[in-house]
C-alpha cells in the first residue's frame, strides 16, 4: 500500500467511526490510548508466538521474512504509542 492509498484507507475509517468517535477518549495519556498500546503487545507477540514460530513459517525463508517484517512493524508502532502515552502521563 502506498502512502496515499494508507491515508486514504484512514480516511475511510475516519469517516466510518463518524459521531462515535471521541478523540478526546483515545489520545495519548487516555484509557483508550493505552488500549491501543496493549493491543499492539499483544499482536506483535502473536506474530512472535504464533506465527514466526510456526513450523510452517519457519521452514519458508519469504513467510518467515514476511512475518518478521510484521513483527517489526508492529515493534515499532508499540514504541511510537508508548512514548507518546507516557510523555502525555508526565
């Protein structure tokens, strides 16, 4: 996905949450934001345990690639909300 179609993907899911959306209930410091945190530990595990030490996985040089560039990604995001949410704690 390129980065115009990854906004453009926000966007949608932007437009869909409409009304139900409370920003103010999901930004850094909130209990939603930590929700977001937890959710990318948990996936980024997942990926980790489930998938990466698949056999399946494993025995192939691409998925398992594949699947550590996800676990990757999701590291990464983690960090990103992590350090947003307790600089907002502070």
């Amino acid at each position: 996905m390129n980065p115009d179609e990854t906004e453009a993907l926000r966007q949608e899911y932007l437009a869909d949450m409409g009304k139900d959306l409370d920003p103010k209930g999901v930004q850094p410091g909130s209990y939603g934001c930590h929700e977001a945190l937890h959710m990318a530990s948990f996936l980024m595990e997942a990926v980790d345990g489930h998938l990466m030490e698949h056999p399946a996985v494993t025995l192939n040089p691409e998925w398992f690639a594949l699947a550590a560039q996800a676990h990757d990604a999701l590291f990464a995001l983690y960090q990103a909300i992590g350090a947003a949410h307790l600089h907002a704690q502070d």
